[in-house]
C-alpha cells in the first residue's frame, strides 16, 4: 500500500498491537494488530455483531483492552490495566446517531468541545466549519430542526472542532438514505483531507468502505480477515469469508491437475497458485461475475440462463453449466439475453483464486 | 452520580458477606438496599397471609368480607363500564373527528383528573341532596313537599360508581387518544385500499390496534377503583378500603386489618399483571415510526351536535359543576379561609408535599442513574419493586408502615424501660417521618416514571461524545445532563407534589396528632356536613391539581411526531417525542 502522506502535522498515527476487547470478561474482539500511517483514513468492515464497533470505542478509549497495546503516535495509550480516559486522548468521534445535544444549538454543539478557546477564536472556528460542511448561517438553529443529512455533518463539524488527531466515525451513514451514502462519504473524506485528520470509519457497507478508506480491515467473528486495499480485498481476497463479504462471485469445487492449473466445471483455468496446492489437491476456486464474458460467438462453454437482474450499464445473468454448478456472470446490458436462453461463455481471469477445499463459509450470496 | 460509562464497574469487596452480594457493584447494592427499603410496608402486609387467623379475622370472614369482595367488586364493574363508554368514543371523536370546540375538548377533557373522587362526591350530595339546591328548585316548580316524589340517592353504589367513572375516564381517554394518535395513517389507508370505508377501517384497523392502549387505561382507572376511600366511606358502603379503616380503628385489630389489606393487594396484582400485559402488547402493536397529519373526518349538522354534547358532558360533569359549587361556597364562607388557622393549613401542606416531592425524585434519581450505570437483571428488579407502591392503595401502604414502625417503637421503648428507666416513646409512629416515607413509598413510581424518561432522552452516546470532546465525567453532569434533565426534574417535582396534596386515607391514619392536611380537612369537615366549610380546602385542592393537567395537554401537545413542527424535516425519532407520563395515584383516594 502505497498513499502520500497529506499532512502530517496535525495528523495522529495508529497502531493496534495484537489487542483482545471485550466486556465482563468476554472477549469480542481477538489479537487485532493493524497499522494505520498519519493522514489516512480506514475503514473497519464486517457484518453485524464482528466486534467492529467495540474495537473502535478501545481506540476511542470508552473500553479498555485485555491485551495487546493500542498506540496513538507512539504513546501508548491503551494496556491491560491502563486506559488513557477518552477526553485526554485528542480522538474525536461521530456516532451513529449523531447525539448531537439538544439543549444547545448547532453553535454551541459545534463549539462545545472548544470551549477553552477564546471567544473570537471560538467563533471563527465555528464559522469556518460551518463553511466546510455548506451550512453557513444555521449557527441558532436547534439540531430537532434540522434533517439527518444536516445533522450528521453538524455531527461532523463538532468532532472536528477541536482539531483531533484522529476521528473516528461509527457507521455515521447508517441513518441516510442509500443514494446519499457514497456521495456523503466522499464528502467526508473530502472534508477530512482538508482538516488533514486520520480517520477510521466503521460500517457493514462495503460500497461506503470502497468510496471512503485507503485502507480496508475486513472483521470476521472478532479476529482480523484482511487489512488491505480495496482493490485486494476484491482480487486478492485472504480467506473465503472476505471473498464471500466483498463483491459478488461464486465459490466452485476445483481440482489441482497441474501446476498453476485448475480443473473445474468451467474447464481449466490457469494462474499463479501457491505452492502448498500441489497436484491432485481438490480445492475451491473464486469465481468473480467478470471472470467469466459472454461470447457466442467464440466461447467453449454451453451455459444455461436461470435468471437475470438489470442493472443498468450490464447485466447480472445466474448461469447454470451442464453439470448444473451455477455461476454470476456480467455482460453489458446492450446483448440481451432472457431466461432458458442457452448461451457460451469464455474464461477471463486475471487472477486465481483459490481454497483448500472444506474451508468454513457458505458457499456464495 | 458521575456518568462515567469507560470506568469499570466500581466493585465493592466485603470480604464477610456471602460471594454473590460481594459482587454486586456500588449502584447495584444501592438499588436493591432501597428497593427492599420500599417494598417494606408491601411485605410487611403479605407477610399477614402466613400469620394464623385470629378471632377478628374469622368473625370478619362471617360476617363482612363477603359483602366487602361484592361491593368492591361491583363497583370495579361499574367504573369499568362507565370510564370505557365516556373515554373511548371522545378520544376518537376529538382524534379522528373534526367539530366545533374540539381543540379546547382536547384538553378540556382531561380537567377532571383534578378533581379527587372524595371531593367530587361530597360536592354532588350537598348539591343533590334534600336541601340541596336541585331538589329545592324541584319543590318550588312543582309545590311538592318532602316524600311525594322520586329523587335518586346519590349516596349509594350507584353513586359511587357515578362519581368515580367521571374523575377516572380521563385515563381511558388520556392513553386511547395517544394511541389513536400514534397510529400510522399508513395502515389506515392500507385498509381503505383492500376496501374498507372510513367507519369500517376504523372498527378493523385503528380500534384493534388501540385495544391495548383502552385496557393500560382501563386498569389505571381499576386500580384507582380500589384505592378509593374518601368516596365510599362519605357514601357509607363497605368495601376493602373502608373495612381496613373498621378493623383498624373499630376493632383494634392490627393483624386483621393487614389481613384484609393484603386480600385487597391481591385484587391489586392481578390489575398489576393485567397492565403490564396490555403495555407490552401496544409495543407489539406500534406499527410504523413514519408519521403524518390524521385526516380528520369533517362532522356537520346533528352529528357535530351531538359530538359536542357527547364531549361536554363529562367536562360539565366532572369538572365545571362540582367546581362552580365550590367556588360558591367559598364564596359564601370567606371568614372560613381567610383567617391565619387556613393559612397555616395551606403551610403545613405544601410544606410537607414539598418535602415529599424533593425526596421522591432525589431517590427517583438515584434509582435512574443506578439503572443506567448499571442495567441488567438486578438493577431492573430492584427498580421495579421499588416503583410498584403507585398500585398499591394508600390504606395499605399505611398499615404496613404503621404495623413495623410501632413494632420498633415498642420494643425500643421497653428495652430502653428494661435498661435504664427511660422512655423514648414514639420515635417512629405518629410522626411525619412514617407520613413521608408512606408518601414516598406510594408515589416515588410518578416521579421514577418521569426521571426515566427525561433521562432516557439523553443518550449514552452524548455521554460518550461529551467525553471524547474533552469533558470529564462530572463536567458531562453539569454541562450536558443537567441542562437537559432540568424541565423533567421540576415536571416530577411537581407531580409527587400535587398527589401529595391529595392523599387523604394514608395521612388519616399516619399524620401526627393535631396535623391536619387540605385533604384531611376538607374529609373531615364533609363528613360533619359542613359542606360549605370544607370547600375552600377542596377548592386549593383543586386549583393546585390543575398544574399537571395543564402540563400533561403541553406534553400531549409537543409528544405527536409531525403535529406542529412541519418546518425541518424530522429525524424519526429525534429529540422531543416525550412517552407520555400518565400520573399513577391522581386521585389520591
């Protein structure tokens, strides 16, 4: 991974160090070590209840670690035993129901955590975050008034106030409308590169993941999957779980009969393969819906139309081959193919996938 | 009280006590000392059932329980009946239905939870009965004289029941229009479209979702059935109430008198389970968050007539008539009430609701933040038990302070004789300390209910995002907790004061000797026939209890999503959407 480094005065650099979380003695989070360099943002991704939010309330400091280290620039801010209390930790924090206070206006929200500063400091800074997030001139408006997309960059605006090093974003999109979501996490991060703040960002979304982190940790049942781009979780995927999570695709048995082949239903299929596949080897391979192009004219292999989904610029066919293993496969939407149809195929892999076989996971989603 | 959501739980290690209490942290073992504390007089009565019968209690059973369980019975019935056939067809008419006056009935409608039942039923006797102005109006019209003709007895069951159905059906009508109200017009007009017309949605639509809400109502009004005491012993009917009174005062009989209690208790928890049955259905039955205007169906011409007469007469009745009676007599008895005697009535009464007040909600407080700091299995029994005096008649609580706090008086006293010939007397007993506690232990539920829901609208992630602004725990206190919990401690504040200033058959039997109470006052001057005296009592009554109407129609007012806050668009369930409080033990009994 390779990203520059935007700014790294104000920017915190964070290092979790094989940390356990967890409450009343369960542990939900299991030796978690990433590293995230100054200036960038990341993204915690993993369905419901992977202990994505617990991990970032340990770095918020709201829970403690039962092992490993969490370090914010070096200090050592989180160990067993010692947590560096929250509001001495110069993280700021968007929570997914925003909390702005409801006693305050949006002014007195945005400068609540400022309040030391002087007056004339104090309001320029509101001034100017309100001008960031496009809603200059709602200072005496009261959050009630406000609409969800408003309130949430309100939300925005008094994390960033006092200038953390880091911030931390607790699936702030979750309560928007789907349409908004990737244009407003691109805002964000717009906003955030401005400000020149590390974020990480939690959500079960991958699409807000892809449109807001360099750097994506893939959480599956408490333990890290993958901590990696966006562009490898999809091609390069550690595990079946992040193959499954990430992207569309089928999972089909395969066997080994040569180095860098694999026998499937779909034919042979060549690539680079690990060594520990050895010949002979049955193993499961990843089968991305543009692994696979529709060609009539020069494709080898007869596949059946089960169904299809329209989706604008291509198709999503589910197709079912001879020996009745079905595949997702994307062709532009101008050829248009209907259900029964029987139609060709050709490889097109630019990577090989694959698992030992009998891995956990289901199969496909 | 420190908000403080990172620390671990503060345990405390007694090396002496058994594991499992050991364990329990700080706000646990808090809750649960207090909760125990509070449930005292409730187990000290239950305790009763297991105590061999003595001879009080079997001449009792021979004699006058069977007439008790009837009486108490039919007037349930009755009441039942009366505050389903007036609540539920005006909080349609006034959510549904548009006519004329229909924003004043909104709230008119809930005037009479001011009126206590004690004070409603001595106003319509001295109104109705022979000297009365109704019957003297009658004799002049008509030149009959006394006997010659048929007047009803307002002093009977039949009246009892009267009298109550028209100062309980406000809490039928208070929850069923806030469930008419939070129906979401979307399933109405789902049952328009697969064909229902507006009458027919309404009886297989909104209706069947706002059963659960009617029967919440329904026992509020049940439970407040049985707490009565001033009503039927002014009436002279014997019920549960006024049998414990019997035993207690007639026969000396502490035991007997607890005995019976603890069968009124009984009646009171399958009310209790019937409550918190319904209340869990309407969760169930709360179908959409979205929200918007209700249409309402337009009446005209004898249909708004009769709506308007239909919601006026409860007001007329409950309210308005009794009221104007007693202004008049206040009127007419002015050296009665401005004269320095009254003035220090009205001192010592508000003087110890306040004190009541103050220490129901700092407890309600305590027990708040303990649920919130430390939520779970133990914390939420302990809260519960702790609020579970709202349903329990104040005749019962007072037995059961009176039986254990004489029982430490006594035993004190003689040890103290035994030992060296002093006498400490009653330190306990008869004095405003048991008064208060009983108060407490009635009513901490009103002020617990509203503390709750004030602090539930503080989410534990503003804690957090105090916190990660630089704010320490008690700085989240001050600055974010405080500010926001304000309106909500004085709203409770309020109306532990004014259930306070209307508890009467509590204050009967624990006030100290020569301590009187507006309510105990205006009961006792009834209850001599001096009518026209006892108003100006009632009447402050009266007056004060209005505040909380008048707060309780704001809270409706603010609570109805989308009602009158069209500007912003709304976050679902953003800020001010307050449950609405209905105060448990209006009546005071």
């Amino acid at each position: 991974m390779t990203i520059t480094n935007r700014n790294p005065a104000a920017a915190a650099e964070v290092v979790l160090d094989d940390v356990d979380v967890g409450y009343s003695g369960q542990r939900v989070v299991h030796a978690i070590s990433l590293e995230l360099p100054r200036g960038q943002i990341g993204c915690l991704l993993g369905p419901s209840g992977c202990g994505k939010t617990t991990l970032l309330r340990a770095i918020a400091g709201f829970e403690g670690v039962m092992r490993g280290e969490i370090r914010l620039n070096g200090e050592s801010v989180s160990r067993p035993g010692f947590t560096l209390p929250p509001e001495r930790r110069s993280v700021g924090m968007v929570f997914q129901d925003f909390a702005l206070f409801p006693h305050l206006d949006v002014a007195g929200n945005i400068a609540f955590g400022v309040r030391g500063w002087s007056r004339g400091d104090r309001d320029r800074r509101v001034r100017e975050l309100l001008r960031l997030i496009g809603l200059s001139g709602y200072e005496r408006a009261y959050p009630h008034a406000l609409s969800g997309g408003q309130q949430q960059r309100i939300a925005l605006a008094r994390a960033l106030a006092p200038k953390p090093e880091l911030l931390l974003l607790d699936e702030p999109f979750s309560n928007m409308d789907i349409e908004l979501r990737t244009d407003i996490a691109h805002e964000v991060r717009a906003i955030l590169r401005a400000e020149g703040t590390t974020g990480i960002l939690v959500t079960h979304d991958q699409n807000e993941a892809f449109a807001f982190a360099d750097c994506i940790a893939v959480l599956n049942n408490g333990r890290l999957s993958q901590w990696d781009t966006a562009y490898h979780l999809y091609h390069r995927p550690a595990d079946r779980f992040v193959a499954d999570f990430v992207g569309e695709g089928t999972i089909i048995p395969g066997k080994v009969c040569e180095n860098n082949c694999v026998e499937t239903a779909l034919g042979k299929i060549r690539g680079p393969l690990s060594d520990r596949f050895g010949p002979g080897t049955a193993v499961d391979v990843l089968v991305r819906p543009d692994d696979i192009a529709l060609d009539n004219d020069r494709g080898d292999i007869k596949a059946e139309v089960l169904s299809k989904a329209f989706r604008g610029a291509d198709f999503l066919y589910t197709l079912r081959l001879q020996d009745g293993t079905e595949i997702l496969c994307v062709a532009p939407s101008h050829d248009n193919f209907v259900v029964s149809d029987h139609v060709r195929l050709r490889l097109n892999f630019s990577h090989l996938v694959v698992f030992p076989r009998g891995d956990s996971g289901p199969a496909r989603r | 009280m420190t908000p403080e959501p990172a620390a671990p739980p503060a345990r405390s290690r007694i090396k002496w006590l058994p594991r499992r209490v050991a364990q329990l942290s700080l706000w646990q073992m808090v809750a649960v000392t207090m909760a125990l504390v509070l449930a005292l007089p409730v187990l000290v009565i239950f305790a009763h059932v297991f105590l061999p019968a003595g001879d009080v209690w079997l001449h009792l059973r021979e004699t006058v329980l069977g007439e008790y369980v009837t009486n108490s019975l039919l007037l349930l019935l009755g009441v039942g009946i009366g505050v389903l056939v007036i609540g539920v067809p005006v909080a349609w008419l006034v959510s549904v239905c548009e006519f004329p006056g229909r924003r004043i009935f909104q709230w008119a409608l809930m005037l009479p939870l001011a009126m206590p039942a004690y004070i409603i039923a001595y106003t319509y006797t001295g109104m109705l009965d022979f000297a009365g102005p109704v019957q003297t109006m009658i004799r002049d019209l008509t030149g009959l004289g006394f006997g010659e003709y048929w007047f009803p007895e307002i002093r009977s069951l039949t009246g009892a029941m009267l009298m109550l159905t028209l100062v309980l059906y406000p809490y039928v009508y208070l929850l069923t229009r806030a469930a008419f109200l939070e129906q979401s017009v979307c399933v109405l007009e789902v049952s328009r479209t697969l064909g229902s017309g507006p009458y027919d949605s309404f009886f297989r639509v909104a209706l069947p979702l706002a059963r659960p809400a009617v029967i919440a109502g329904l026992t509020l009004a049940l439970m407040e059935t049985l707490a009565d005491y001033g009503t039927v012993a002014y009436f002279g009917i014997p019920t549960f109430t006024t049998g414990i009174f019997r035993t207690w005062y007639g026969l000396a009989d502490p035991a007997a008198a607890a005995q019976l209690a603890a069968v009124l208790l009984s009646f009171v928890f399958v009310l209790i389970l019937l409550e918190r049955w319904s209340r869990m259905r309407a969760r169930f039955h709360h179908t959409s968050s979205k929200y918007s205007n209700l249409p309402r169906y337009r009446l005209r011409g004898w249909k708004a007539g009769a709506a308007v007469a239909a919601c006026l007469l409860p007001v007329l009745l409950g309210f308005l008539i009794p009221a104007a009676q007693l202004s008049i007599w206040a009127a007419r008895t002015t050296d009665h009430w401005m004269n320095p005697d009254f003035a220090q009535l009205v001192f010592n009464t508000f003087y110890l609701a306040a004190i009541a007040a103050v220490v129901a909600v700092a407890l309600a407080l305590v027990l708040a933040y303990a649920r919130r700091m430390q939520g779970g299995l133990i914390t939420g029994i302990a809260v519960r038990v702790a609020g579970l005096g709202y349903a329990v008649p104040g005749t019962v609580i007072a037995i059961g302070v009176m039986i254990p706090f004489a029982w430490f008086d006594n035993t004190l006293d003689s040890l103290m004789r035994d030992w060296f010939g002093i006498s400490t007397g009653l330190l306990l007993s008869g004095t405003l300390f048991a008064l208060l506690f009983a108060y407490v232990v009635r009513f901490l539920a009103v002020s617990l209910q509203t503390v709750e829901a004030g602090l539930g609208k503080i989410k534990p992630s503003m804690d957090d995002a105090a916190r990660s602004l630089g704010m320490r725990p008690l700085g989240t206190l001050t600055r974010v907790h405080l500010p926001i919990m304000r309106g909500t401690l004085l709203t409770a504040l309020l109306l532990v004061f004014v259930d306070v200033l209307k508890e009467l058959p509590a204050t009967l039997i624990l006030r100290p000797f020569d301590f009187n109470t507006l309510a105990v006052r205006a009961f006792e001057l009834a209850g001599d026939e001096r009518l026209a005296e006892s108003s100006s009592a009632a009447l402050a009554i009266v007056l004060v209890g209005l505040l909380p109407v008048i707060l309780l129609s704001l809270t409706i007012e603010r609570s109805r999503p989308g009602q009158r806050q069209q500007k912003g668009r709304r976050n679902e369930d953003s800020a001010e959407a307050e449950p609405i409080a209905v105060p448990a033990g209006t009546q005071g009994a």
